[in-house]
C-alpha cells in the first residue's frame, strides 16, 4: 500500500484546502514545527480511511474548525498495483466516493469497498478495527505497544494459522471445550466457585459441621465443668483454711509494730536533730558576739587618731581658702564688665540678623506662591483630561463585542459558503459572453452560487441550479443574526463600521494617555507631600498666607532700621560680636586661675571639714556601743557563754549519734506498703471465698441441666448427616476434577500450538530487534504482545527504560507490517513524534532498520525535531494550498 496524495479542507486549523505533497515509496517525512498541523494530518488520514462518512461521534466532530464547518478529506493510493481515490466530506451533505479499477462507487458501497480492500471490520457511526490503524501511531502513543482490537488479532492470526486446526485436533477439540465447559459451568460459576447441587452439599455439610461443632462444644463445656468442679473444691478448701487466715492477721499486726517502732525513731530523730542545730546556732551566735567586740575596739582606736590628724588639715585649708578669695573677687569685677559689652553686641547682632530674615521670608514667599500656581495648572490639566475621556463612546470592552460580532459574521459567511454550490468555467475560444448567469455574463473562473439560480448558455438553453437545501434556512438566519449582532455592537459603540470603531479606540487610548501624563505631572508634584491635589492646593494657599504674616510682623518690627544691605549690616554686627566675645574670654580666662585655686581650696575645706567631723562622730559611736554592749554584758560573761555554747553543741551531738546508733531495719513507707498489702491479701481472700462459693453452685445447675438433654444421641445423629453430606461434596469434587484435567490437558495443548504458530511473528520481528540489541530475543505472548527481552537475562517490558521501550514498540510494528506484507495485507506504518527518546547511538541504529525496511513497505515520519533526521535520507514533504 503507497499513500500517493492527501488533501483536506475544513479540518481544524486547516480552513482552505491544502494538499501533502512530495509523498511515495520508501521513508516520507514531514519536519514542521509545533502547532504546524502534523497530527491534524494524521487525524484526517485515519478519518478518511476508518471513519464512516455519516458518523456524527466525538473524532468527527473533533475535525471541525473554529467557527464549524463540514471537513472534506481526499486522499489518493496504490494498493495490489491498483490507483485509488477515495474522497469523504463529514458532517454537513456528507458523502462518500471512491475512484478505481475502472468503477466508481458512493456512499455505503464505498464504504464496505475499503474495509473489503484494508481488512478492516467497519463499525455503524465508529473508527473501523483492524490491524492497520495499530501501525498508525498518534502522537504520545509510540511508548506503547499496539492495543489490538479483536478484529486486529483476528488478522493476525489469519496470517498465521495455515496448521492451527492439525495442532489443536480441529474440530473435536472444540467439542470437547464446550462439553466440559456446560458440565463445568452446571457445579461452578463464572468465577469458579460451586454452585448447584455442589453449592448445596457444601453447605448442608457446613450446616451439620456446625450443628455437631455446637454440640460437641455443650459436651466439651460439661466436661470442663465436671473437672473445674474438683478444682473448686480444692481451692475453696485452700481458701476456707482457718490457720492460714490466723497467720495472715498475725502478720498484719507484726507489720504495724515494725510501723510504730519506725514512727517512734523519726520522732526522737527529729527532736535530737533540732536540740543539736539549736545548740550550734547559739555557738554561732557567740562566737559572733565576740568577733564584734574586737572589731569596735580595733575601728575606734583608728578612729581616734584619724580624727587628730584631720583636725590639723581643715585649719590649714581654711587659711588657703580666704587667700583665694581675695583674689577671685578682683577678677570677678573684669568678666562682669565684659559681659556687658557683650550683651550689648549680641543686641546689635539680632537686629542685623532680622533684617536678613525678613529677606529670607520674602524669597521664600515668592517660592511658595510659585508651586501653588504649578500645582493649580497641574489639577486643571487633569481636569480637562478626564473631561476628554469621559466624552469618548467607545472603550475595550464594547470593541470586543465589535470584533466577536465580526468573528461571527466571518464563521456565518463561512458556513454559507460552505452551502454554496461551486462553479469551476473553463471557457473555449471564442466562448466570451455566452454564459450567463441570473443576467451575469460568465468568464473563466470559480463562481460560487449560495441561492437559486439560472444559468443560460446562448445557442444551448438553460440550468436551474439550486444548491443543496439541507439547513440553508438556518445558515441564511445566522448569517442575517450575525449582521445584526455586528450593527448592534457598533451602534452600542457609537461607530458607523468596524474600521470607525477601531478609530474611536486609538482616539480614547491617545486621550487616556494624555490623562494618564497629566496626572503623572500632578502626581510629581504631590509625591513630596502625599496628600490630595485640593488638600495640597489648600496647603500651599496657607503657606502663603502663612508667609504673607510673618513678613508683615517683621516689617512692623524693623521699621526704625537705617536703609542699607542687610549682609553688610550682619557681617558688620558679627565681627563686633566676635571682638567682644573676644575681650569676655580674655577676662574670663584671667579669672579661671584663681578661681580654680579657689574652688579646690573650698573642695578642700568642704571635704576636710566633712571627714572630721565623721572621724570624730564615728569614734563617739564606737565609744558609746562598746560601753553599753560591756555594761550589757561583761568580757568574762561574754567567754563564759561562748565555753557553755561549744559544750552544749557537744553533747547534743553525741546524743544525735546515740539515737542514730538504735536505727531499726526498713523503713516507714515500706512498712506502710506491707500493712496495705496484708490487707489486701486478707479483703481479696474473702472476696474469691465468696466467688468460688457462686461459681460452685453455677456449674452445679449446668452440669443437672446438660445431663437431661441427651447430648450423646444428638451428637450421633449429627456425624451420621455430616457423612452423607461429606460424601456427596466429594462426589462434586472428583467431577469438578476431572473436568478441569480434561480442560488443561486440551488448553496445555492450545498453547503448545499457539507458541509454534506464534514463531512467524517472532521471526518477522527478530532481525530488527538483534540489529538494535545484539543477541536479545523477544518473549511474544498469545495476544501478540512483547512480555519481556531476554539479553543476559530476563528483562519485564514494563521494567525497561523509555527510550528502549519505544524503540522496542516501534519494532514490534514493523514485524507486523511485515507478517501483513508476507501474507498480502495491506500495511504502511506511522510515526508521528516518534523516537524522542533515543540516544544518537540507537537512532543512528533504527534509521538503518527504518531504511531497510522502506524497501518493503512504505513508512511516513511526522516530527517537530526535523534537525535530528537529517541523518535519515527520506523523501521530503510539504503542505501547500490546493489547486
């Protein structure tokens, strides 16, 4: 089969008719980028051949171009060295035609043709199955092996099973399988679990299991009562016994001396422990007593010569003191007389510095009333701007309704056209002027006829011609609909035509942009102070009226001043005031000497006369509290309680130790723990005294009830169901057995066939597998898929990488087309975006295997990655416009 020509009109993005050029024997590609239409192509290319015309489902509908449309398909062959041409339009005045061998056939016979001729199973309104649209790889499909149809397989072992029937004994085999199958399917159902009279035995026979379950359990549970009764007895006697219950109180009473004799320990512990800190805080306390005293007596001897020696020092200060005075008081009188002048200086130099003020203010005002007028025409720009664009009619949203009103009418005058009957004239010689259409003379051309019409022909008569009626209403009303919705949007939008429209919004844009510079400008000017235009301008009013107050205060203020430059006047006051700062800092230079001896011989005297007199209080007060701490208590009472605090300190811990010696074993919390534990043991005793006493007189009742009921015969009657039931169960089961051996033993020799008969494929797809992946053989299971690669060792396809993956799906194709080619099936493989995966290495390997076998079929490539098959040497395709 050799695919010679494809065009398609109205199919997706493919509004005019355009024709794939350049197609024949061997390796086709097609290289275009994304979005080109590739996969448009390959989808018009299996509609044409699998699609029926009449089909209104979801891959038909998918053809349809933005705006709708009726896809037309034409394709042009060679298959059995025969030239065909097959052309279907979908959707609106459907048809089917196909040209060939010297017949033309429509519709329906068409149809049935090409499956005939393609081995394909044609299906009412859906894609036709069969084996060669599994060679068609769409786009993202080339990972996958093929998924086969049931018609697909049915090909392929039609190709294959010239000795299947010899294998498997023919049509006994088949018998057989059915008999066992209706025997089978008489004890087990669908999913093979018993059922019927089988079904009836297993559960009758779980019945009575259960039924003799139960009772042997009631035979069990009155056996266990009869032994737990001598069980109980001999622990209610364990538990009756009078000694050991003696015992236990006697131990309980044990455990609470051991307790007294603990609590009594702790008591007097405690006791000596306090006699004995009490005995050392009293030595501490002593012991203090006596390091103070020693300590008053050391700091008041100190005290009492420092205070001699600080007595000797204020004299001398005081006489250096009333030296410093005098002279401090003659200085004074200078800085005094200095300071005046500079007063009157400084007086001078405010004066100056307010006329240059008043200046400063003067300037500043002119400033402020400069930006209030910016700011004024600033606003009033803004102002007009907006007024501008708020007098345009049109905006974005309105000229979108315009251009989708005119996509419309375009899609409307579309489908019309679509309706439309075409006139191809091709005029002879001397043919000028005698067609005529409804008072039109004709000339070479296409003319298109959207209503009825009357074609004359000077010197032959005339055609009525009327064009296919099938929804032509409905067009004419979506056409006059369409019109109408475009005269709406430009009335909405105030505009005569699309081309006004289109004006008016560059007009409103140019206007929006001359609003959007002036209030960039005003934005300028309100960034500093971020505020409102009329706040700001209300802001900048006020400062100069601001301004206007200021200056008329100092106006008032300096009316007496002498006319002249201002500068001049402050330089003049400023180096009169520098020459008498000059003259002050002389003078208070000359009065800082003395008055720093002045002020350190008051330091001096200030502090020596301070530590004197603390010398002197201090020793005063050691004096006093050494006398009344001796007069309190003499040095020799002092020593004597000091000696009796370290004795009794003593003797107090001896006796700690003494106690300490007497410790009892254990302790209180642990006897606490064994008195709470005996307790226990006695309460919980009379507890399980009381319990074995109820569940005694329990079992008793079980034990008289179970006696009277007979349990034995029961129990008999029950095996003896249980055993028929048993038997008939196995019954099924030997049956079931031996149906299910006889099944295997013909399906073991199916499969036994099915892998001699599956060799030819494996043998059409090795040789391209051992040239991509040396010495590796391919595992083909029963519906003709590739399980797994065998290289050095067993390898699952769905563990394989994906470019090996693709690669091996790929290859797989190829030995199906070449199994159809052998057996004189039409076959042509396509990629489209295939190989994406591949290292240079592999792809440099399979466009040798691509090659070799394009001597045998033909192979078209569609790819977006048209550099990496530069390598490949195929024959180059292109898309151009129809005719």
């Amino acid at each position: 089969m050799i695919l010679r020509g494809l065009e398609v009109e109205q199919v997706r993005r493919f509004g005019d008719a355009v024709r794939l050029t350049g197609l024949g024997p061997g390796i086709n590609l097609l290289g275009a980028p994304n979005e080109f239409g590739k996969s448009t192509l390959l989808a018009a290319l299996r509609a044409v051949f699998l699609l029926p015309h009449g089909s209104r489902a979801g891959p038909v509908a998918a053809l349809q171009p933005y705006g709708g449309g009726a896809p037309r398909i034409a394709v042009d062959f060679t298959l059995d060295g025969c030239d065909w041409r097959l052309e279907k339009r979908f959707l609106h005045r459907a048809f089917a035609r196909m040209e060939g061998g010297g017949a033309r056939l429509d519709g329906d016979a068409a149809e049935a043709r090409l499956h005939a001729l393609l081995g394909v199973e044609g299906r009412r309104g859906a894609e036709a199955v069969g084996l060669l649209n599994a060679l068609w790889v769409t786009q993202g499909h080339s990972l996958v092996q093929p998924d086969l149809s049931d018609p697909a397989r049915a090909t392929i072992r039609s190709c294959l099973e010239a000795d299947l029937e010899a294998m498997t004994g023919g049509d006994a085999a088949g018998r057989v399988l059915s008999r066992v199958s209706a025997d089978l399917a008489v004890l087990l159902d669908g999913r093979g679990n018993p059922r019927g009279r089988f079904r009836a035995a297993i559960e009758a026979g779980q019945a009575a299991a259960a039924e003799l379950a139960r009772l042997d359990g009631r035979r069990q549970a009155l056996e266990d009562d009869l032994g737990a009764m001598a069980d109980l007895r001999r622990r209610l006697a364990h538990e009756d016994d009078a000694d050991r219950r003696e015992k236990e109180r006697a131990d309980l009473a044990e455990a609470g001396r051991v307790r007294d004799r603990l609590r009594d320990y702790d008591a007097r512990d405690r006791a000596a422990r306090a006699e004995r800190d009490h005995a050392v805080a009293r030595l501490g306390v002593a012991r203090q007593d006596v390091g103070r005293r020693a300590a008053w007596e050391r700091d008041l001897a100190a005290g009492t010569a420092r205070a001699s020696a600080l007595e000797s020092a204020f004299g001398e200060a005081r006489e250096a003191h009333a030296v410093a005075g005098a002279a401090h008081a003659a200085r004074l009188e200078a800085v005094r007389a200095a300071d005046e002048a500079r007063q009157a200086a400084r007086r001078a130099l405010d004066r100056a510095a307010g006329r240059v003020e008043r200046a400063r203010l003067a300037d500043e005002r002119r400033a402020a009333a400069a930006a209030l007028d910016r700011l004024d025409q600033a606003a009033r720009a803004v102002t007009r701007a907006s007024a501008e664009l708020e007098a345009c009619t049109i905006d974005d949203a309105r000229m979108g309704a315009v251009r989708q009103a005119e996509r419309a009418l375009d899609a409307a005058r579309a489908a019309s056209q679509a309706q439309a009957t075409t006139l191809d004239i091709a005029l002879a010689d001397g043919a000028h002027g005698r067609l005529v259409l409804d008072g039109q003379t004709l000339n070479s051309g296409r003319v298109v006829v959207t209503d009825n019409a009357v074609l004359r022909i000077e010197g032959v008569g005339t055609i009525r011609i009327a064009p296919a009626s099938q929804g032509r209403d409905r067009v004419r009303a979506d056409l006059a609909g369409a019109e109408d919705a475009l005269r709406r949007a430009l009335a909405a939008a105030g505009c005569a035509d699309v081309a006004a429209a289109e004006a008016a919004l560059a007009g409103r844009r140019q206007a929006d942009l001359a609003f959007q510079a002036a209030r960039t400008v005003l934005g300028g000017l309100l960034a500093a102070a971020g505020q409102s235009p009329a706040t700001a301008i209300e802001a900048a009013g006020r400062r100069v009226a601001e301004l206007d107050a200021r200056l008329a205060r100092a106006g008032e203020a300096g009316m007496a001043e002498a006319d002249g430059d201002p500068d001049a006047a402050l330089d003049a006051a400023r180096q009169a005031m520098a020459a008498a700062e000059d003259r002050y800092g002389a003078a208070h230079r000359a009065m800082l000497a003395p008055d720093e001896t002045m002020r350190r011989a008051a330091e001096d005297l200030a502090r020596l006369r301070a530590e004197w007199h603390a010398a002197r209080d201090g020793a005063a007060q050691l004096a006093r509290d050494l006398a009344a701490a001796r007069a309190a208590e003499p040095d020799d009472a002092l020593a004597a309680r000091l000696t009796a605090a370290h004795a009794a300190a003593e003797a107090a811990e001896q006796a700690l130790r003494r106690i300490e010696e007497t410790r009892p074993d254990g302790t209180e919390a642990l006897a606490d723990a064994a008195i709470r534990r005996l307790e226990r043991t006695i309460q919980d005793g009379h507890a399980r005294l009381a319990a074995l006493r109820q569940e005694m007189a329990a079992r008793e009742a079980r034990i008289r009830a179970a006696e009277g009921d007979g349990l034995d015969e029961r129990i008999a009657a029950q095996e003896r169901l249980r055993a028929a039931h048993a038997a008939e169960e196995a019954a099924c089961r030997r049956e079931v057995a031996i149906l299910q051996c006889l099944r295997d033993a013909v399906a073991a020799a199916e499969r036994a066939a099915t892998g001699r008969y599956l060799a030819p494929l494996a043998r059409a797809i090795q040789p391209a597998l051992g040239a991509l992946f040396p010495r590796a053989v391919a595992t083909v299971e029963p519906d003709f898929s590739i399980s797994a690669l065998s290289r050095r060792l067993d390898e699952p396809f769905v563990n394989l990488s994906d470019g090996t993956r693709e690669q091996i799906a790929v290859l797989a194709r190829l030995g199906l087309a070449d199994l159809m080619r052998a057996r004189g099936r039409p076959a042509m493989l396509v990629l489209d975006d295939a190989l994406t995966y591949a290292d240079s290495g592999r792809l440099d390997r399979m466009f040798d295997i691509l090659t070799e076998a394009a001597g045998r079929l033909q192979i078209l490539i569609l790819t977006c990655r048209t550099e990496l098959f530069t390598g490949l040497g195929a024959r180059r395709l292109a898309v151009e416009p129809a005719g």
